[in-house]
C-alpha cells in the first residue's frame, strides 16, 4: 500500500491574492501621508498671505477670549487654576478661529492685499524709518552692499524672518528682502522723506511694481501675484 504524496502547499505571497493584500496594504500606509502632506500644503500656501495679519489679529482675539473668559467663569469655578485652564483653552480655539476666517477670505481677496495689509501693520509697528535713514547714513559701505544681520539695527532683526536680506546703496537708500523661489519675495523699500519710489534700480524688474506707500519715503512691495 502506498502512503499518499504530500504537495507543497503554496506559500502567502506565492498566492495570486498575496500580492494584492500587499500593494493595499503599502497604499493604506503612504495615503495618509500624502493627505496629509497635500493638505499641509494647502494650508502653508494659504496662511503663508495671512501670517502676518493671523499673528495680530489672533493674538487681539486671543488676549479678549482669555480676559472675558476669565472674569465670567469666576461664578463657575471657585479655584483660579480652573478658570486659567478654560481661558487659556478658549484663547486658542478663538486663535485658530482668527486663522481659519483669514484663510477663508483668501478664497475672496487676493493674496497680495492680504499681505499688504498684515505686513503694513507690522512694518509701522516694528520699523522707525527715521532710525533707520540715520543708521544707514552712519554706514561705511566700502565693502559690501548686502549687510551681514550682524550689522542691523535691532528692529530689522525683530521685523524680519529668518533668510532676509537687507541692501544700502550708495544714495543710503535701505531695502529688505524676504521671501523665497516658493512664496515670492516682499519687503521694505525706504528712501529719504519727500522722495518719491526711486524707479531706476527697479526698471528692469516689472514684478516689483506691487507697491504701497505706508509713510513719508517708505514703500512695502511685493512679487506675489
């Protein structure tokens, strides 16, 4: 009597089915990175017009959600502990609202006027032109153009982003660059009062011409569409 003979039987991955389970099993894996690598950039794209109107307008929002919430939970919860946790949740939900209205209304307005209007705010807040025609008259300019960061004024350094640039030329007029290849460039052109946009150095760039005057001699300008 012969004893029956054993097949092989075939492996998982030798299945038809195998190779299947693993190709769905790498796409359930790399899908949510992707989504959410396309949603993050989505939303860089977006906040990056309103960044500047979202750190001021959030933060005003932010400082009236903690202070009202803070006095009305007094009657809600006797430990101050507690009333600093609701308000310091409620500051950020009201933060992240600031953001989400802004990034909405890109959708409506342009992005340039959003810039325009959040970095306005923040150049009049941050830079004193007046200061700044002195320090660039005070400048020996006999080696270079394009100043080191360690030869500015502290309120460049506060107003400006990591990467700016920041020239004088030889009329001392200041300009700073910021921005780069993905967001475009803007910044701060200032010249001495009662001058008007100096166009001769810009005349050969046709994107620079998105400017605004925010003060005697000092202009904001962009190459965002």
């Amino acid at each position: 009597m012969t004893s029956p003979t054993l097949e092989a039987t075939p492996t998982p991955a030798g299945r038809p089915g195998g190779s299947r389970v693993l190709k769905w099993t790498l796409i359930a894996a790399v899908l949510p990175y992707v989504v959410f690598f396309a949603f993050a950039s989505v939303v860089f794209f977006f906040a990056f017009h309103v960044f500047y109107l979202w750190a001021y307008a959030g933060a005003f929002a932010s400082a009236v959600a903690f202070t009202a919430t803070l006095l009305m939970s007094c009657r809600m919860f006797r430990k101050i502990r507690h009333r600093l946790q609701l308000a310091a949740q409620l500051s950020a939900i009201a933060f992240a609202v600031a953001g989400i209205v802004l990034i909405g209304m890109s959708f409506l307005v342009s992005g340039q006027r959003l810039l325009f209007a959040g970095y306005s705010l923040h150049a009049r807040i941050w830079l004193d032109a007046d200061k700044t025609r002195t320090w660039a008259n005070e400048l020996d300019l006999s080696q270079e153009s394009a100043l080191s960061s360690t030869r500015w004024p502290l309120m460049i350094k506060v107003m400006t982003i990591e990467g700016a640039r920041v020239d004088v030329d030889g009329e001392r007029n200041v300009t700073i660059y910021q921005g780069g290849p993905l967001t475009g460039h803007w910044g701060v052109y200032i010249t001495a009062r009662g001058r008007d946009w100096t166009g001769e150095r810009w005349a050969d760039n046709p994107k620079y011409d998105r400017i605004k005057k925010v003060a005697d001699g000092v202009w904001i300008w962009s190459s965002m569409n």
